[in-house]
C-alpha cells in the first residue's frame, strides 16, 4: 500500500521534474499571453500547480483500492468519473483561495482568476486522468514484475526439487546392487563381504555428507568413483582394470555431485559383469573450449546376452544436465561391436 513515489527516489524526482516543467510553462504562457503582472504569474503557477501535484500524489491510494481485479470496468469508471469531478472541484476552490490572499489583486487579475476557473476545472480533470492513469499503469509494471520474480523463484524452487529427486535415485540404485553383492558373498566369501560391507559403508558416509551439495570438483567425484570401484573389485577381482587419465587442469573444476556414479556403474553391470574376459574401464578428462569432457570406455562381449535394467543411470544423468545447464547435448552414447563408450560435456560456464 505504499506510494511507489515516495520508495522510488527515481520516480519521485521524476514526479517533481515533470511538475516544475508544468509550473514553468503556464508562467510563461501567463506573462506573454495576460495583461498581469510578473508575480501574479509565477504565485498563481506555483499554487495551483503544486496543490495538484500534493494531490496528484494522494491519488494513488484509492487507485489501488479500486483495482482491475476486484472491480468491474464500470464500476472504475464511475468511481473516477466521480473523483475527477470532486477531486478538481476541491482543488481550484482551494487554489482560488489561496491565490486570492496571498496576493493583493488588480481588477484585471481578478477577473482574469475569475473567467479561468471554468477552464482550470477541465484541466484538474485531465490532470486528474492523465495521473490516475499512470498509477494504474505503475500497479501494473510492479504487479508484473512481482510475477516474473515469484514464477522465476517458483522455477528455481521446482529445478531444486527435481535436482534433488533425480540425485537421490542414485543412491537407493546402487546399494541395492551393493547389498546383493554382499548377500552373494555371505556365502561364497564371508571374508570379502565382510570388506565389502565395510568400504560400503565408508562409500555411503562420503555420499550422505554431500547430500546437499549440487556441485563437487571433479577430483572429489572420481575419487568417489574410485572407492566405488574398490568395492565392486572385491566381488570381481582380476576381472577389470581401471585407468585415469585427467588433465591436471580439470582437477579443480566442479561438476555435479555423484553424476559418474551410473556411468561406471552401468561399466559394471553391462561390461565387467556379462564379460569373460578382463574389462579395461578408461576415464580421459580433459578441456575442450568452455567445456570439461568427459569420456568414460569399457569393452564388452558382444556375445553375451544383454542384462534388463531400469535404465535409471545414463537417463539420470542426461535429465540433471539438462535441468542445471538447459541443454539436450550434453551427453552421447556410443556403442560398437565390442566398446561402449559414454562422453559428458559439462559446461564451464552457466547462463
């Protein structure tokens, strides 16, 4: 309910600008056009002038009790049609008062002050409009404006929400495969599942303390990745071999949190796990322009049959690029007879 003119440092000199224009223009206009004098000029300029502009300012708050959105079009306009017509009516009466007494008078400037008052009315109305007008038009700008900053906030709330949905899929995704392993080797290796279960649960500390974090180094992530690795070694040891290759100068970089997680898991599940011989995982990290990439390489045999999944993984990962960098090419898969290859683009800057 404010007065966006006395918030606005701005508007207010604006407001005050365009008055004394006013003041300034209908002085000259009187010097020039009547037989009055100099000073009878500039008081009756300054007083009628600044009395709508003190008015001018008032305006504002029945314009926002009578809205666009709780009143009818016809109801607006008989509600100003009626102000208008008081509001001008009060204002030359009280002008006309003040003009009168702070200035002895000729008869020539009585009359003068007299024959106008009919044509200052119709200008109290106009003035009365034109104000009233760009009140309404400045209800609409901030009503505008708030929108687009609630629906942006809306947005950003939503984007978090989502964000975090798609992050935590990951999570329950691999230790149900972790918690299988383990199952497995309860019976074939107590020994083993008993390390398992204990670089699982250093795994899932290291996870849980980032829960709230959309951003990591690129060191962090692999290094994540890499205890991920060191688990799923312990059920399929000789079986594959891991190799990094990271340019030093991506180290520092930030990526989302636990977005490789599905790539070297789907490594695991679709390569290491269906293949009877030795998977060589690769990781090459390097810049490329704006852009860290990002590729990740297994083979695979060909020859085996292909294991059903959810495809929650490499989904995962192309829905959170899109939603934190708001582009669909991010990510490509590329499969041939006997390598899989996945290549990410995480932009170095976000718009």
């Amino acid at each position: 309910m404010f007065n966006p003119y006395f918030k606005n440092t701005y508007w207010f000199v604006g407001y005050l600008t365009i008055w004394i224009i006013i003041i300034f223009l209908q002085f000259v206009l009187l010097t020039v056009s009547a037989d009055i004098s100099i000073a009878y000029a500039l008081i009756d300029s300054v007083i009628f002038n600044s009395l709508f502009a003190l008015i001018g300012l008032s305006l504002w708050f029945p314009v926002k009790f009578i809205s666009f959105e709780h009143n009818s079009p016809i109801r607006i306009l008989i509600n100003h049609t009626v102000g208008a017509l008081t509001v001008s009516a009060i204002w030359v009466g009280l002008a006309y008062f003040c003009v009168s007494y702070s200035i002895t008078l000729t008869r020539t400037e009585s009359n003068f002050l007299y024959s106008s008052l009919f044509v200052r009315y119709i200008i109290g109305v106009l003035y009365y409009i034109i104000i009233v007008a760009v009140d309404y038009i400045i209800i609409y700008y901030n009503n505008f404006k708030d929108k687009l900053l609630k629906e942006a906030e809306l947005k950003r709330l939503v984007k978090e929400a989502e964000l975090k949905s798609l992050k935590y899929q990951i999570n329950p995704h691999f230790i149900f495969n972790s918690l299988n392993s383990i199952s497995s080797l309860t019976i074939t290796d107590p020994s083993k599942a008993q390390e398992m279960t204990i670089k699982l649960s250093s795994f899932i500390r290291s996870t849980l303390s980032k829960t709230d974090t959309q951003l990591t180094k690129l060191s962090e992530e692999l290094k994540n990745v890499k205890l991920y690795l060191e688990i799923e070694k312990i059920r399929f040891e000789g079986k594959f071999h891991y190799l990094e290759n990271v340019d030093k100068t991506c180290c520092d970089l930030f990526i989302p949190n636990m977005l490789l997680q599905p790539v070297f898991e789907n490594a695991i599940k679709h390569g290491v796990y269906e293949s009877l011989d030795t998977v060589d995982i690769i990781t090459n990290c390097t810049k490329d322009d704006d852009y860290i990439k990002i590729v990740v390489q297994n083979n695979y045999d060909k020859d085996s049959v292909p294991r059903k999944g959810e495809g929650i993984g490499l989904k995962n990962i192309k829905n959170r690029l899109e939603l934190l960098y708001k582009q669909t090419n991010l990510i490509t898969i590329n499969k041939t007879d006997s390598l899989f290859t996945v290549t990410i683009f995480i932009p170095l800057k976000v718009n």
